[in-house]
C-alpha cells in the first residue's frame, strides 16, 4: 500500500474518532456549558436526603446525583465518610476539582473520555508498533454506546477508572524498557492507586496479579524488587484520600475498619455470580431472576472477547505473545475471573473493552502471521510505519 495512502487512512480514522467524541459532547453542549452547579446544589441534597442512602423508606436514586452531591460536599470541605462512603473519594474529588473551576461536575469526564482514547492509542502503538493498528482500537471504541453513555450520563466515574488502568499498561510497558524503569516503575504505582482510590478497591487484585506474573514469566527480578519496594505507594494513595477523616480524629483502627467496611458492602452485593458471561456474549442479563438485555451491547463485546481468549491460546502454544501485550491479557482473564464473581452490569465493561480491542487488534495481527499471511501484512500495512 502507498505511503500516501497509510497517511490518509490514519487521517480518516482519526478525523472519525474525533468526530465521535465531540459530535456527543456538542449534543450535550448545553450541559458541559453551564455553569449553575451551586445554584443546584440544595435541590440535590435533597434528593440525596429524601433516597435510601438517608432515609430507609426513601426511593432508589442514580449514581449520577449520588456523585454529583457527595463531590459537591467534598468540595466544600466534608469528610469522604459522610457521603457515599461505599465508594472511594479520588474520582468524587476529581469531580469536586471540576466544581471548584467550572461550577460544573461534567467537564472532568469529558476531559477523561478524550483521555481514553488517547490511552488506547499510545498502549496499543507499543504492542502493535504500527501507527495505523493502533488507531484502530479507539476507532472502534469510539463507535460504543457504552463509550457514548459516559459523555451524556454524568458523572460517573467508571470513564475515569478506565484512564488511570490505561496509563499502567502504558507506564508498566515503559518499566520493562532499560531507558528510566525506577521512573516508570513509580508512575505505574501512583496510576495504580488512583485506580483502587476511584472505585471499590478490590478490582486492583487483578491489576497485581497481572503485573507480577508478568514480571514473574521473563524472571525479571530487579523489577519485580522496585514494584515490591513502591507498591506501598499505591496504598498511601488511598490513604491520603482520607486525610479529613484523620483530621477529624478518627483513629487508624478505625479508618482501616472503613475500609473492611466498604469491602463487605460490595462482598454482599453478591446475587448473579457469573451473569457476566451471558451478557457480554449474548446480551442476556440476568438481574433478580429476570432475564433482560442491554441496548448498549454491540456484537464486538462478544467477537473482541472470543477473539482475546484464541489470541492467549494460540499465543502460549506458540509461545508468541509480546512482552507488551501479557499484562493486558493477563489482567483481562484476572478481570473476567473476579466479575464472575458478582452481579455483572454493562458498567463494568467501561474498562474492560478498552483493553479487549487493543488485544484483539493484536491478536487478529498475529493468528494471520501464525498462519502466513505476514507477508501479505507487511505489503498493506507496513507494519513499522
């Protein structure tokens, strides 16, 4: 294929992923525009107050106005504790930086969702080591309704959680190189507490595990020494979340007993294990006994998975896989295991399918190589363009 040629197709799928993005913020522009969040703010703690989460008789409200109000108290000073202490406040503090700037809780996740893609982009160029492929994640992610929602359904904070994981593949990937590995060894770890700091911090298992079997495979020793010697960080991240609840005089004891807390919530949230399954390839969701489906589910969440999965087979028996692209695969399996577990919602996928398109971008590339069509690869793609 002409260079001329490559140069264009690169600028269609980025003219493309860009047109995505900002088509659905300019349809919400009217939201990402204002700048009344303090004049709403009484009407939403109201409703804050008037729901379950004050009043045992109250109606079940959106995770949306429970984000919006907890962030708003966070930015006037409240302790992490008193609102919505179920979920971890970094993401809600994030959210409270964009009150504090803007008047308005909504500017951050579009900030996010354009940092996704970006994310996609850059760890999908170190597996790929193509500029052309590795547009082709963010492309197809771009087109998600899911990936849509987070833009017009905010805030939330799954977007968020999603860059931060992103930027510790990319971070970890650069640890593995000679050049600065204590550098990115340590950007790995504050990236990984901002991941366990956003949402329920038990999702950071398979974030470890993922790390160190990677480093543990290729016996990589003086790395596996830093991250055991930064980790800790991770979990001052966390803590340094709640400062104001130090401040307040809480004991330690009793901090980390919020944390046991916020553990058995979500531990007892547990009624469909396994549901996961059904509705990421057959959209059948199973809630309750009831049996439903998702408008969110496009045909790539089963095709991206199934692909994946022959791209760990075929890539461990023929001992093919990149360095680069293990910690995904690795944390993919260690994910799906760990939701297998709970009651699966299409909102777990937020950080999941990122990380299946780039694999599956990956593994598409290297089934075709295992079956000799490099060549043919090499002639269409110029793969090192």
């Amino acid at each position: 294929m002409a260079l001329k040629n490559i140069k264009l197709f690169k600028l269609i799928l980025l003219a493309v992923i860009i047109f995505n993005v900002f088509s659905v913020i300019y349809s919400q522009r009217e939201k990402f525009l204002a700048s009344n969040y303090w004049q709403e703010f009484p009407k939403l703690k109201q409703i804050f107050y008037d729901s379950v989460y004050k009043n045992k008789d109250g109606e079940f409200i959106s995770d949306t106005v429970v984000y919006s109000y907890a962030a708003g108290s966070l930015a006037r000073g409240e302790s992490p504790i008193l609102e919505n202490p179920e979920v971890p406040p970094f993401g809600k503090y994030l959210i409270a930086l964009s009150i504090i700037i803007f008047n308005n809780p909504h500017i951050v996740i579009a900030v996010f969702a354009v940092l996704v893609l970006i994310l996609m982009y850059f760890v999908g160029k170190q597996i790929l080591d193509n500029t052309l492929l590795a547009l082709i994640p963010p492309f197809i992610f771009s087109f998600e309704p899911m990936f849509k929602n987070q833009i017009i359904v905010t805030p939330l904070l799954d977007i968020m959680q999603a860059a931060f994981l992103l930027a510790i593949f990319y971070f970890f990937n650069k640890s593995r190189e000679k050049i600065q590995p204590i550098l990115h060894t340590l950007l790995t770890v504050i990236f990984f507490g901002f991941f366990i700091s956003t949402k329920f911090f038990g999702t950071g298992v398979s974030v470890v595990g993922a790390l160190f079997l990677s480093l543990l495979i290729h016996k990589q020793w003086k790395l596996i020494k830093y991250y055991l010697l930064f980790l800790p960080i991770s979990i001052l991240i966390l803590l340094l979340n709640y400062t104001r609840v130090l401040l307040d005089g809480y004991p330690l004891n009793r901090f980390f007993g919020i944390q046991k807390w916020v553990f058995l919530y979500n531990k007892g949230h547990v009624r469909e294990p396994f549901s996961i399954w059904p509705l990421l390839l057959f959209n059948k969701w199973h809630t309750g006994g009831i049996v439903s489906s998702d408008p969110q589910w496009l045909i790539t969440w089963p095709l991206a998975t199934i692909i994946s999965i022959v791209t760990l087979i075929v890539g461990f028996i023929k001992r093919i896989i990149k360095p680069q692209a293990e910690i995904l695969i690795f944390w993919a399996v260690f994910y799906m295991v760990l939701m297998s577990l709970v009651d699966a919602t299409a909102r777990y996928f937020v950080i999941l399918m990122p990380v299946l398109y780039i694999v599956a971008t990956y593994g598409a590339i290297e089934v075709l190589k295992v079956y000799k069509a490099d060549k043919l690869i090499k002639k269409y793609l110029d793969l090192k363009s």
